[in-house]
C-alpha cells in the first residue's frame, strides 16, 4: 500500500514528485492525434521546450523512457566507427552496453564511480582516430556526480566527425544546460526527472551534424529513426500515436517552469545542493562520518549520493525516513549498502528539504 504522504515529500531520484495541477491536467478528454488541435498543441509545446533546452532547434518529443533515446542515439549517431563511452556510474555503464547492444564497436574509458572525467585525457584519447561519437552521462544519477559538459563538449567538438551524445536525464531543467552555446550534437532527457512530469516521455535535440550522421547510419531500425520523428516535427505532427495525457501535462508544467524562469529553476536546484552539501559539513564537525561521494566541484545540483558510516545500511536508513514521512531514494547496484541519495530535483523547494534533512540527522545519530 502508498504510504499517505503530505506534499513534498518525496524526494527519490526519479520519478520525482509531480504537483496536483499537472496531475490533473491528464484526465483531459481525448482528441485526434492528426488535425488541427494536436497541432496547435505541439506548436505550444516547442516554445517552451526550446525554453528549457536553450535552443532554437526542433525539440523531439518521444514517447518512450529516457533509455529510448539513449538507443537512438547511437543508432542514428554512428555510422561505421567506433564509440567512446564515458563511464562512471550505472547510467553511464548502461550508455556503453546500449552501445555494444547495437552492434558498435565500443571502447569504454571507466573512472571510479563517484569521480569525472578529465577533458584533457579526452582531447588524448580521441587524437587515437576512428571515433564517430563519445557516449556520457551529464549528471550521473547512482553517485551524484556532475561532468564538466560545457569543457567535454569543447574538447569532442575539435574532432572532426565525433559527436557528442548526452545523458541529460537529471541534467536539463535542474542544471545548466546550454544547448546551441555550447554545440551540443545529441542531448536528451526524461519527464520524469528534473522536469517533474510523470515517466513516460523523453525528449531530445539533435544538431545538424547529428542528422546528416544519421543520414548515413544503417540498422536505425523504425521507431528511433530521427529523420522521420524530425520531418513530423517541422509540420507539429508525429509519426504514431503520442502519449496524448502527458502532453496535456507537459503543457501545464512547461507554463510553470517558464513562470520560474529556467535560469532561476538552475539556482534554486544550486541552492538545494547547497543546503545539503553545507548540512552534511555540519553534521561531520559534529563527529558523524557521513560524506558526500562525489568530489568537490563536480556535485549534481539535482542529487545528493551520501556515503554512510561504518555500521549503517542504505535500506535501514531508507525505511526509517519513509516511517517518518519522508521518502529518499537508497544507493543504486554496487552502492546499495553503502550510500543513500537524495533527489533534490524538480519542483521541491530549499525549506522543506530542510525539513527532511532535519529528520535525517535524527534517523543518522
Ligand atoms: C533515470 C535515468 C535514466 C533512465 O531513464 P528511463 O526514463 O528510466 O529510461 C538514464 N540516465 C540517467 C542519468 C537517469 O537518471
């Protein structure tokens, strides 16, 4: 049974909290998915995803989860040459396995997990040759850690023919994210992330270079075949039938990220980070050995991977805070026993979280 929660409570990495008003948004009747309304509707639905994109580029919608358009990207983004994938986290590792699923040859460069990648070894490793893309994830959800993309994309962008295909997922609308300022080939999301929509659709921008790479890729199969998903996109339309509900609730939620500005949605995600890091110094000055794990610097504004002391479990300490109201999301695979997270992400606000930080050093001491 779901507990009874009050509202802005739940603090998992994704799916994130969603506010009633995009809830209800989805028991709008039905209409055609062809004709004028759906149009009109995805017309809509561009200026504000291209808010939040930072672009003026067609914004895909797909009606698939975040890991669709991780397949996409490699199937339209490879054409023949070998892929870097960047891995240090599950997300990440799961980028490169997507990779390999898909028939590319694929050289995986890993950190520990926790850490980053350093743009200069990049700019070494892609001087080898015969990359057609670099494969990362921006901000890796399993251990909190933030890549430097702005510094990434710089570096890829002087080798010539490798693009750049991002996991954004709990980047764009929780971190900076600059889409043409910085030349992205291929960034994507999911809704149900720092977006705060229900799971259930992602979404992507593709650059020129991306499409004229996708010309040439073989074996796209049919559903992630960006070249017709984009030919729809330039007459509002799309190739099957859309996830018309969530539509309806990403309209009302693009209305209330613009309301707040996606610039002051990236500070107050800073502030929240802010909060939790600053909270967790307090509580060590005060003899707890609680960290964060990833290093100073290099923190996701949308989630917080905190390490535990000797003696503590992750589930133990998932379930004391959910019998206290408050739901946190434990350590992913490898970091299950040792670590807990804290999603910080989507429409929560600074105060409450410091409510529930709050109850956690209760539940820690
Ligand atoms: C959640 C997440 C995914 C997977 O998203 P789905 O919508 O579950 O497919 C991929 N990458 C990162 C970084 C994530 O946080």
């Amino acid at each position: 049974m779901p507990i009874d929660l009050p509202p802005g409570h739940f603090f998992l990495p994704g799916p994130t909290e969603v506010h009633p008003d995009v809830l209800a948004a989805q028991a709008r009747p039905m209409i055609g998915h062809r004709g004028r309304a759906i149009e009109a509707m995805l017309a809509r639905l561009q200026d504000g995803l291209k808010q939040v994109f930072l672009t003026e580029q067609p914004v895909i919608v797909s009606t698939s989860s975040a890991t669709g358009l991780m397949e996409a990207s490699v199937r339209n983004g490879v054409a023949g040459g070998r892929v870097l994938s960047l891995v240090n986290g599950a997300f990440s590792s799961r980028f490169a396995e997507i990779a390999m699923a898909c028939g590319h040859d694929t050289e995986v460069w890993s950190v520990d997990w926790g850490l980053v990648h350093d743009p200069a070894e990049l700019d070494a490793r892609l001087g080898q040759g015969g990359f057609d893309a670099v494969t990362m994830t921006h901000s890796e959800t399993s251990t909190g850690a933030l890549q430097d993309l702005e510094a990434i994309a710089s570096v890829t962008r002087r080798h010539e023919g490798v693009l750049l295909l991002i996991d954004s997922v709990t980047g764009v609308a929780g971190a900076e994210v600059r889409t043409d300022d910085w030349a992205l080939d291929f960034v994507l999301t999911g809704s149900q992330k720092a977006l705060a929509l229900p799971p259930g659709l992602a979404f992507a921008v593709a650059s020129p270079a991306m499409l004229d790479r996708s010309a040439q890729a073989t074996n796209k199969g049919y559903y992630f075949d960006l070249l017709p998903l984009m030919k729809s996109l330039e007459a509002f339309q799309t190739p099957s039938t859309p996830a018309i509900s969530l539509l309806y609730a990403l309209e009302v939620q693009l209305e209330r990220i613009m309301a707040e500005g996606i610039e002051q949605r990236w500070e107050r995600h800073a502030a929240m980070r802010l909060a939790t890091v600053e909270w967790i110094e307090a509580m060590r000055s005060e003899g707890s050995e609680i960290a964060v794990l990833a290093p100073e610097g290099h923190r996701s504004p949308t989630i917080t991977c905190i390490s535990l002391p000797e003696g503590r479990s992750g589930p133990e300490v998932v379930a004391a805070m959910r019998e206290r109201g408050w739901i946190i999301g434990g350590g992913y695979s490898r970091l299950k026993e040792s670590t807990i997270r804290i999603g910080h992400m989507g429409d929560h606000d600074p105060q409450v979280l410091g409510q529930l930080l709050g109850t956690l050093g209760e539940v820690l001491s």
